[in-house]
C-alpha cells in the first residue's frame, strides 16, 4: 500500500510540480483556497479547526504545508494577514504533525538572509528584513524548535508553474515579450539561485525516501543575477536581435517594488553536499527546460 501524504497550499507553482512527482509513488490529498485543478480540494490552512480535522480523518503518514503569501508587497501593506499564513498556520502545522507523530515538510526562503555578504549555507544566522522574510523565518524556527520530526527547504528564485501559475520573475520577463517589448529593463545589482520546482520536488522525495530529516537549502548550481537571468531566457528564446536587455539599478524599480530585497540571496546547498543528495541541476539547463516545457513558441504560448 501506498504512503499517503496530505499537501497543503498546493494550488501554486511549487504545488503542481509536487502533485506530478509526488503521485506516482505517494497517495495524495491535495488542498488550497484555490481550486484551480480538479485534483485539488478546499481547505483554507488559517481556520486551525479544519485544518485539524482534514489532516486527521485522512491519516497521512506526512505533512507538506506548501502554501503561503509570496507576493512581497501584498505582504509589506499587509502585516497582520501575512502573519496569519506565513507564521501561525506553520504553528497548526507542527502541532498536527507533533499529534500525529508525522513528520512536517515547511518550504522556506533564501530570503531571509539580509544580504550582508555574498553566499549562505545552513550554518549562517538568518537576519530578514522585510515582511514576507520575517513571516517565513519565524514560521522556520518555530518548526526547528517545536517539530518533533521535520524536513525544512529553502528555496530561491523560483521557476515553475507555467503559464497558468508563474507569477514569478521569468512569467514577468515573458509578459513584457508578449506584450511585444523591445527593450526590457531589468536589475543587475540582485543576485540569487534560481530555484526549479521539479529539481526542488525530486530532491525533497529523496530526503524523505531516505528519511534524512533537518535543515536544507535547496536550490539550482550557479549562482547567477536577475539581468543575467532575463539575458538567458532571450537567448533560449532566440531573441537576442529582436529585444534588448538593459541593465539597471534596484532604484528604478523602486516604487513597483518597494519590498526590502537583499543585494545578494545565494544560497550554497552545504547540507546536501554532506550526505551527497544535491540533485539539483545548473538553473541554464533548468531554464531551458521549463521555457521548452510549459512556453513553447511554437504552440503560441508566448
Ligand atoms: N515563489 C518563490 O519565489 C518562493 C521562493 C522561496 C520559497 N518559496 C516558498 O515556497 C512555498 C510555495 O510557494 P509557491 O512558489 O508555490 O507560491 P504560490 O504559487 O503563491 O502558491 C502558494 C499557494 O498557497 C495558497 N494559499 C495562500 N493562503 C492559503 C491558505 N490560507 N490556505 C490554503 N492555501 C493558501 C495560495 O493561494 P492564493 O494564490 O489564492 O493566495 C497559492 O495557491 C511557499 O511556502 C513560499 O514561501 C517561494
């Protein structure tokens, strides 16, 4: 018989990739505010009651909770709502988990790291700075000090979803081409890991089929910036002489995204090199990937 893991929060771009790798070896129940997929039931993870009770009559043998606020300035006007999902619904998660004698997988962020040097690995202090960061860190180290048994992954800049879910910085790159740009803007003074939800997805199955509970970041080799990511999709696209990609300072930006970003958010997947489960691949071959999966020119999806 299967093992069963109950996904909550899995309506967004992590999700979809979780439901296509998790389901062929796991029985799954799969929930969200937003039933944008038939395999997805309701199940708001704010309101404890139903969230206890969902968990509880399906008896999985582990808790995902997925789901949170992503979008940075929704959070930075919306203090007390972000706390909501991001920080104490994290609690109900560890004290269903910690009941069930379950273990818990919390997806964090490379984001709360403050910028203050170049790379991160598991053994540096976090120091968020804005909202959505503090948000996901308090909600991590709720889970590091309460959860009897847990897998915590950091994430990066996050690649996946497709054209439906993206709402991330490569679905805003292929918007403005879309929307016929010539010349495209883009920051050079950011510099991350991309993230590829399925790399993310096959790593964490490993760490779980293994039983390697702990602390992980968890994200695509090469460290890279937003200007050099914007390059390649163009190239990969084959529109290096029909669109520029122009260089520019956080500060251009700075009433659309008015969030404290760090300067430099790379994350070294020191924990996985140890116990030699890093599987996930350069973010140029991920790219590449995901833009011929999901945004194939041909097909007119851009
Ligand atoms: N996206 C990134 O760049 C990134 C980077 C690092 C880490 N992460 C983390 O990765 C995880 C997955 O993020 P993602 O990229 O898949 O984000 P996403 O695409 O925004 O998906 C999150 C999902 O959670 C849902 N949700 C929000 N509040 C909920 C609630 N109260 N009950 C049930 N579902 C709720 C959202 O619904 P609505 O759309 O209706 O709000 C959305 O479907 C999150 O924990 C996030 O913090 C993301």
């Amino acid at each position: 018989m299967k093992e069963k893991i109950f996904i909550a929060g899995a309506g967004g771009m992590l999700g979809e990739a979780f439901y296509n790798v998790f389901k062929i070896n796991y029985e799954l129940k799969c929930t969200d505010i937003d039933l944008n997929e038939q395999w997805l039931e309701l199940l708001d993870f704010r309101k404890k009651k139903n969230y206890f009770e969902e968990v509880n009559s399906f008896k999985p043998d582990y808790l995902f909770h997925l789901g949170a606020y992503t979008d940075l300035e929704y959070c930075e006007q919306n203090e007390e709502d972000t706390y909501l999902t991001n920080t104490e619904s994290v609690k109900y998660a560890v004290e269903i988990s910690n009941n069930l004698n379950i273990p818990l997988l919390y997806i964090s962020t490379a984001g709360i790291f403050d910028g203050s040097k170049e790379t991160f690995d598991e053994s540096d202090s976090p120091n968020p700075q804005g909202i959505y960061a503090k948000s996901k860190f308090f909600a991590e180290r709720f889970v590091q000090e309460n959860s009897k048994k847990y897998l915590i992954c950091r994430a990066g800049w996050m690649m996946g979803g497709g054209p439906k879910k993206d709402k991330k910085f490569i679905s805003k790159i292929l918007k403005q081409i879309e929307k016929g740009s010539k010349e495209i803007f883009v920051v050079d003074d950011k510099l991350g890991t991309p993230t590829y939800t399925y790399d993310f997805a096959y790593n964490t199955k490993q760490l779980l089929k293994f039983k390697k509970w702990g602390l992980y970041n968890m994200v695509c080799q090469n460290k890279t910036s937003r200007y050099e990511v914007a390059k390649e999709v163009i190239k990969i696209l084959n529109l290096e002489n029909k669109i520029k990609v122009t260089k520019v300072k956080s500060d251009y930006f700075s009433k659309t995204y008015f969030a404290p970003r760090p300067s430099s958010e790379i994350l070294i997947n020191k924990n996985l090199a140890k116990i030699k489960m890093d599987m996930m691949r350069s973010w140029k071959i991920t790219l590449k990937e995901y833009l011929n999966t999901y945004f194939n020119r041909e097909n007119n999806a851009i």
